[in-house]
C-alpha cells in the first residue's frame, strides 16, 4: 500500500517541540540561532517540515544537539521502521 504524497507527514512536530525544550530553547531561540525569521519557522514546522531546506535539517540538528536516530525520528517519521 503506497500512501498518497499528501498524507505523507515528514516532520515529527511533537518530538522536534520537546528537543527544543530540553536545550532549553523556544521556536523564537531556535530560529534565531539559524539565521531565520521566527514566522518562517513556525510555518515551516506547521506544514510538517515539507519545505525544510537540507541545510536547515542540518543546521538543527546541529543546533539541538540532535543524534543520527533522534534526527531520524523527527524529520523522517513515515519513513522511519
């Protein structure tokens, strides 16, 4: 069973909320740190990561400490088995 691409949800929202957190941060810290407008941000989170740049992937996960599975998790949850 293929799923349709817009069911496909990339971005584990709660997940990527709660990593933000432990390195206590917020959306506004986390998107300063990257160089990018807060609002950007939050409607690059509530489309589900659909727009994320690699380089804005990476620099995350950079940012958040983040690790091989952990990033995983978030940024690929329909994908991860």
């Amino acid at each position: 069973m293929t799923q349709q691409k817009s069911e496909v949800k990339i971005l584990n929202v709660n997940k990527l909320k709660g990593k933000i957190v432990e390195n206590e941060m917020n959306i506004t810290t986390l998107a300063k740190r990257m160089g990018v407008d807060r609002a950007t941000l939050y409607r690059k989170i509530n489309r589900d990561g659909e727009t994320f740049t690699i380089k804005e992937v990476n620099l995350i996960v950079e940012i958040l400490n983040l690790t091989t599975e952990e990033a995983m998790e978030i940024f690929f949850k329909d994908f991860v088995a």
